[in-house]
C-alpha cells in the first residue's frame, strides 16, 4: 500500500469518526495514540544514549561514568562528543540546504504545527551524542522535540487542519514531558501555561489524555515509580512556609540573573567563534576540563539531584556543584550544543535549596534535606519559566512527596513573581518565537481555536539555537 493510499484511507476513517460528533471525541482517541507513540519514542532516545555511554564505560548514569574513567579520559570525552555532534549538526545543514526549522513550542504558539522530519532528525542525532559525551545539557528538551516530530507526522498523515495539527503535537509535546519526568500533570501544565499560556478546557482534555497515556506507556513498559527517590517528607509547618517564601524570593532574583549569563554568553560566544563544531567542541572542552575537579559536572543533573535527595552533603561541596555546574551549563549554552537546561535549572535549584538549608534555616523549622531541595528545585524553576503552577506539581510528580507541595507552591508563586518583574522574558521566549517585550497569554479565538499567525521574532530560524527545554 503506497504512503498516499494509506493517507486517504486514515483521512476517510477519521472522517467517519467525526460525523455527526463532537470534534473532541475523535481527539481524544488520537491523543491516546500520540501518548504511546511519543512515550516509545522518548524511550527510544533514553536507550540509544545508554548504549552509547556503553561505549566507553559500565555505567549508564553519566556522573558514575566520569566517576569512574581515568582523569584523561574524562577530560577528553566531552570535547570528542562535541565536535562529532557539532559535525553532525554541520553536515547536516549543509546536506539538507535549508533552516533546521522550527522548534515544538514555536510551531504550536505561532506556527500550523508542522515539524519538518529530515532537519529535526539531525537535531536530535547531534544531541544525542553529545549528551551521550557528558555535556551540560538536559536531554529532555530533545526528547521532548523528539516526540513532537512524530506527533506531527502522525497529524500530516491524518491530514488535520491547523487548528488540530497544532493541538496534536502539542499532546505530543506533552506526552514526551510525561514520558521523559514521569510527570503527566506538570506536562500538561507545561503545555497550558507555558507553551500556550493558557489553554480551554476542551483542549486541556486532550492534552492530559495524552500526557497520561504517555506515562502508563513508560511505568508499564520501561521503568516504574518516580523519576526520583527521596525520603519521606514530614508534614509542612507555618515555620516552613516562612522558609520556603524566602527561599522563594532568593530564587526570584538568581533566576534571572541565571538568565542574563545564558543569554550574553551565548550572543558573545556565538559572534566571536562561528563555525559550529570548533565552538561545540570547545565548549566540551571546558565541561571536561571543569569535571577534573568533579565528576557531578557532568551531564543534565539528574544523578547530582538524585544524591541531593537522599545524601548529606556539606556546604562547601554543594556550593562547588553550584558554581562549576552553572559554568558548565553556561558553556554548553552559549555554544549553541542542541539539548535544554530545565533539568539543569533543576540541579541547580536543589543545590540552592540545600545552601539555604544549611545557612539560614530557623530553628524551629524542618530540616528536612529532601523538602528543601526539592523546593529549591521547584522555586528556581517558576523563576526562570514563569510558571508557578508547572514548577510546583512538578517537585511532587517526580518524587510522589505529597507534602512538597504545600511548601512549594508559594516559594514558587514568589519566585515567579520576582523573576517576571526582574526579566520580562522568560527561558523560553526564543523557543516561542517571541519577539522583545512579548510575553503575555496567547489564546484562543473566538471559534475555540487557535491564531494561524503572530508576528514572529524577525531573526531566522536557522541562527536561532534555543537551549529551553
């Protein structure tokens, strides 16, 4: 059967299914496939990363791998990782003669929804060595782009309109949320709040069937349980939610000042070094250089967060993970490596959770190591993403910590505030295609769907390397 029959006989099928029905019921349908598609698809990334680590040493997690490589090789694989994923990237281009083409976030908020598959396939090839090699990146983001891409097939192949197109990949979008942090809720608040800013109950419906499809595919078929493992957090006291407000506030102002550095970085670094693989490469060379003082430097900071939850660490090595880690990420940044920084922020967010715990915590409050760096991690994120709500679900879905989110939400409300008030753009203002000073709620239309067009960010495509995740 040829690819058109195929098409015209989906279309017909889909069109049946439509008559005389809400259009939403059919969605829901098709969400439910685009969760397991997308969750596979994510899955398939995670497993070809893994074999390639493989290569070079025993362990899958990255900071175990450069824990145990000789000092030599730790500080040469990242920069070999690099340069291949930038040559891959390179090449690529070249090959294909045209823009990489939009990212998820942008076809969905101002484009039609369609992901051209040949560039993003190089995308996601360049990443996955590179992350493969123990760059400071997060995964996620591609993995999420990933699976954004094959939603958007599935949509071309269904021939949806605009309207639709735009909502499957963003089911995909979040699907690949769910599957990559175990979190449906939060990737459907991901995609209400952060990609749509706000989105109608209709359409949420799709979205969380999809996100939930997408995780029951991944518990049932690859991994059970919570991304993270921590100890039981206590009851949440008035104390507590003192501390966290303040936390939240500190978070307020380090966010966007962790923004501004990812931002200048990457305009100098960009201007000043052009060819893409020498500037990928010696980005990694620094990450590697950087993991000669400690193996946490390495990769997006899941294993470093991992530690910060159930590990007593001193203060003086969290504000070393702290430093060299916003160095390392910065450098991955600004040279532009394909990948994003939400699970980044994340670590870096722990970290700072667990400097307050040990400096300004008052007495009577609760020293709990996971409940401060759990809510560290939630405040530094609402900074930088703007969204309170996404950040706050988030620390509970990935740890299953009901009692997180009591303290975190208005850590994250605080931080949120602060951060949006100090930097009106958030981390993921390019990836929308947002252009200066536009950072307000994007809609639906009077008929309950979305907007074809809104005026996009005049730089090209192709010079825009967005690192959000």
């Amino acid at each position: 059967m040829s690819e058109s029959t195929f098409s015209d006989r989906l279309h017909a099928l889909l069109a049946q299914m439509r008559f005389g029905l809400d259009p939403m019921v059919p969605m829901m349908l098709i969400a439910a496939a685009v969760g397991f598609v997308s969750s596979v698809a994510v899955e398939g990334f995670r497993q070809t990363m893994y074999a390639v680590i493989r290569i070079y040493s025993t362990h899958e997690h990255l900071v175990a791998a450069a824990a145990g490589l000789p000092l030599w090789k730790r500080a040469l694989i990242p920069p070999i990782a690099a340069v291949i994923g930038g040559l891959v990237m390179w090449a690529g281009h070249r090959w294909i003669k045209r823009p990489r083409g939009p990212e998820y976030m942008e076809a969905v908020r101002v484009g039609d929804g369609r992901l051209p598959l040949v560039p993003n396939l190089v995308r996601t090839g360049s990443s996955l060595v590179a992350v493969s090699g123990g760059i400071t990146i997060g995964r996620e983001g591609t993995m999420i782009q990933f699976a954004s891409v094959i939603s958007s097939i599935i949509g071309r192949v269904g021939r949806a309109d605009a309207a639709h197109q735009r909502l499957i990949v963003a089911c995909g979008a979040a699907a690949g949320f769910a599957g990559a942090y175990h979190a449906p809720i939060a990737g459907t608040l991901f995609v209400a709040e952060i990609i749509l800013g706000g989105l109608p109950l209709r359409e949420i419906a799709a979205v969380l069937v999809a996100a939930v499809i997408g995780e029951l595919t991944t518990q049932s078929l690859f991994a059970t349980g919570p991304l993270y493992l921590a100890h039981a957090v206590p009851p949440v006291s008035f104390i507590d939610l003192v501390d966290a407000s303040l936390l939240g506030l500190l978070a307020g102002f380090v966010g966007p000042m962790f923004l501004w550095l990812l931002d200048s970085s990457r305009r100098k670094y960009q201007s000043l070094v052009t060819f893409l693989p020498l500037r990928m490469g010696l980005a990694g060379l620094v990450i590697g250089l950087l993991s000669l003082l400690m193996p946490e430097v390495w990769g997006n900071g899941y294993s470093v967060v991992q530690s910060f939850l159930v590990e007593h660490w001193a203060l003086s090595t969290v504000a070393a993970v702290f430093v060299l880690r916003t160095i390392a990420v910065t450098a991955a940044s600004a040279a532009g490596i394909p990948g994003g920084v939400l699970t980044p922020t994340l670590a870096l967010g722990g970290a700072l959770g667990l400097m307050v715990s040990h400096l300004f915590l008052v007495p009577e409050a609760s020293h709990s190591q996971a409940l401060w760096t759990l809510v560290g991690m939630g405040s530094l994120l609402a900074a930088t993403t703007h969204a309170p709500a996404m950040s706050a679900i988030m620390v509970f879905e990935i740890t299953r910590n009901y009692n997180v989110v009591m303290a975190a939400m208005p850590a994250c409300v605080i931080a949120s505030v602060i951060g949006s008030l100090l930097r009106h753009r958030s981390v993921y203002a390019e990836a929308l295609g947002l252009k200066e000073g536009e950072h307000g709620a994007f809609g639906p239309v009077s008929d309950g769907t979305f907007p074809s067009t809104v005026t996009l960010d005049p730089k090209p495509l192709a010079a825009r390397n967005s690192t959000a995740d």
